[in-house]
C-alpha cells in the first residue's frame, strides 16, 4: 500500500512567474503545504510540472501548467513523555538551550519512537512545548544528526518559535562547530583551488558554495549539485594542523541537512569517523602510531560538534551566545594527535 499521494496544482496566471512563488499561492489550502515544505519537496525531485521533474524552485512556469506533487503521507507517532537526563545551558519561559548528547536523536521518527530529544523535553515540561511544529517535532525549529553532539535552541512558545524560524530562516543565527578532518585544508593547496565550488576569504578561511539534494540512489545521503537543490554555503577554517588530520572550525550560512559532513567530504577532506560521506580513507600507523592510528580509523562516529550558537532573543530582543566543549570522544582524539605532532 503506497503511503504518499499526488496533488495536482493547475498554474494561475501571472504575476508568479517562479515554480516556487506560484505552488506557494496556487496548492490547495487542504494540502496544508507550508513554503519550506513546498521547497524541500522541489529540492528532493518529488515536483513535475507538465509530467517533467524540475528541482528549481526558480524555474519558470506559466498559467495553465500542471504541477504534480508527490508528498509521502506521514506515519503518525504517539509522542510520550521520557525522563531522560537533559544538560540545560539556559532556559526561560520562552526557549531553553541544550547541550545534546552524542546518540540522542532529536526528534521522533518511524524508526526511534522514543528515546529522543522531544520525548526527554516533554517530561521535563510536562508537554509544554510550541505547538508550531506538530506532535513529532513540537519545539523544533533546527536539529543536529544524531551522531553529532552539541547545542540546540527549542521554543516553549509559539511566538518564540516564529522568531526563531525567522531568524534561521534569513540566515543570522550564529553557528560554529569544530570538526576532525583528514588531511589538512590548506588556502596554498592548488588542488582546492580547482574544485569548483570553492573560494578562499581573508585569512585563509576556506568557502565552500554548492546546491545541496538528496542522494538520486540513497534516500539517506546529501549530493552537491551546482543547478537545482538547496543553496548551502560553509566557512571552514584550521585552527590545528597535524599532517595526516586536521581541526577545523566550520561556520553555516545555511542550514541543510548533512551540511558540513558532504562539504568537506566533497573537498576531499572528509571528517574523522563519517562513515557515509568520509569513505574508506584510513590514517597510517606510521605517521601517528598504531594505537592513535586504530583509534582514529575505528572512530564510531563523525567527528562534529555544534561548538557555538548565538542568536537574539526573539521576544527580549537580547543577544544570547553559548559555547560547550568537545566531548570527550573527540577530546580524547585531539589529545591524541597533540602528543603525535611533538
């Protein structure tokens, strides 16, 4: 039995030349197909406009066109209340902030009903949370992988999650997080100079600009494109150069999903433990050691930490940054390549 079903949009006239603009006015208000739906759905090559895919959202189309979209139907999960142990960094009426544990799954889904950020949020609030995002994903206005640890803003309040949303939306929430990348990505390298998509700023911070899509064979991966896709734009910068590995800050512009683990892997210098987008490359037990060496190469998980987040308020109007350590997974790592590099 097929769990998604087609809605089918006829083009109204103009002024709404953009695939995008003109599914925003012309889909049936019961669809109930947000903006940010409607673009992740072009971006993921699940629109056709007179029988022909289009993955941009900017393409042209013209009154009468007929657009088919295929919208997987969602699988409804009983949200419960878990008391699960949560490291609060701050908290107010209308938002807390957390330090999200490696393997903590953030929101509900078919395969992790429970065990996961929303249920521990919802004990701890009695099941106070906004309400914008649904029952899966109340609160949620940005998430981080699984296997990635670090900070996470939620919303309690409704006008609290609209301004946050706001504000990711346009890009001014301040995100860094630290990563453990093999080799070393360095502005002198003439080999980055040629992989387009990739430009260098004052400094050495490396730029790396390209849509982003789902994979066309695995449903579970991100694919660079240069037409069609998400824009994503990330700021990479070495802070420790040990040779054969490196620590990098990554700052986000945009937000997309798997972000910076495809960017840097389609850089060639894919993080430490990133089983889906690092390959097989493996760290020689010459050049660190076979106990470093081992470590390294059988590192579970890749190695990223949502280090630094900082946005305004969106009802006090304060600006609000916090920072949390690696933890110590990768502490021990870094330690690691520390005493190799002496």
């Amino acid at each position: 039995m097929s769990l998604a079903q087609i809605v089918t949009v006829l083009i109204g006239p103009d002024p709404a030349p953009r695939l995008d603009k003109a599914l925003a006015r012309d889909v049936p208000e019961v669809a109930a197909l947000s903006r940010s739906r409607l673009a992740r759905l072009i971006a993921a090559g699940a629109v056709t406009v007179n029988g022909a895919v289009v993955t941009d959202g900017t393409a042209r189309v013209a009154e009468g066109d007929q657009v088919e979209i295929t919208v997987e139907a969602a699988v409804e999960i009983r949200t419960r209340a878990e008391d699960i142990p949560l490291d609060i960094r701050h908290e107010d009426d209308d938002l807390i902030v957390i330090n999200k544990p490696v393997g903590m799954v953030v929101h509900p889904a078919p395969g992790t009903p429970g065990g996961t950020l929303v249920n521990a949020l919802l004990h701890h609030f009695g099941g106070k949370l906004s309400g914008v995002g649904g029952e899966k994903r109340p609160g949620i206005v940005h998430r981080i992988d699984k296997d990635t640890s670090g900070l996470l803003v939620v919303a309690k309040s409704d006008r609290a999650h609209h301004g946050l949303a706001e504000q990711f939306a346009d890009h001014s929430v301040e995100r860094l997080y630290q990563a453990l990348c093999h080799g070393v990505p360095d502005a002198a390298d003439p080999r980055l100079r040629g992989i387009r998509g990739v430009s260098f700023e004052p400094g050495g911070t490396l730029k790396i600009t390209t849509q982003l899509a789902r994979h066309k064979t695995d449903r579970q991966r991100q694919a660079v494109l240069f037409q069609g896709g998400r824009h994503a734009v990330t700021r990479v910068r070495v802070t420790e150069a040990f040779g054969v590995a490196a620590l990098v800050e990554c700052r986000l512009e945009t937000g997309r999903t798997h972000q910076i683990r495809v960017h840097m892997a389609h850089v060639g210098h894919g993080l430490i433990g990133d089983q889906a987008y690092g390959g097989r490359r493996r760290i020689g037990a010459k050049a660190v050691g076979e106990a470093l060496a081992e470590k390294l190469n059988g590192f579970p998980r890749q190695a990223l930490h949502a280090a630094s987040l900082g946005f305004v308020h969106p009802v006090s109007g304060e600006t609000l940054r916090f920072q949390v350590p690696m933890p110590p997974d990768m502490s021990e790592l870094l330690d690691g390549l520390r005493g190799a590099s002496l």
